[in-house]
C-alpha cells in the first residue's frame, strides 16, 4: 500500500477520508480503498450513520479508482 507521511496525511482535507470526523481510512488511491474495506469493522466509536455515510464515500472512491467491491453494504463485510 501507499503510505502516506503523518505530514501528506495531516494535508488532506476532511472529505478525503471514510470517516471525516475521526479522519480515519484515507481514500487517495486504489490500495487506500482496499485497505479502508478491509479495515472498516476495527473503526471504533462510530454511529451506524456514520457508517453508512462512510460507505458511500467508499464505495465512490471505488468506482474513481478502478477497485471492485463486491459488498452492497458495510454490514456483509466478512460475512461471505
């Protein structure tokens, strides 16, 4: 994955990330995208809305950056 320095991290906007407030799971590039699926359930002390907002912005960054995701939601991640 493409790392990101603490200073490119602390350099990106709000909106730039899955979970904005916290900004948790940056959302740059194809390896960001599958990291933030595959990291989605350790994010702590979020609301299912936030949840469900973050998998939008996800699934977006999916469709900008080529990256397949077979999940229609947040909550069949690792159920298959």
């Amino acid at each position: 994955m493409a790392k990101l320095s603490t200073e490119d991290r602390d350099d990106l906007s709000k909106g730039s990330f899955a979970f904005p407030k916290q900004r948790k799971e940056p959302l740059e590039n194809a390896s960001h995208v599958r990291n933030a699926v595959a990291r989605f359930n350790q994010v702590k002390d979020v609301s299912d809305d936030e949840r469900d907002d973050a998998w939008k912005r996800i699934k977006a960054a999916a469709k900008k950056h080529d990256v397949e995701i077979s999940e229609k939601s947040w909550r069949e991640i690792g159920k298959s």
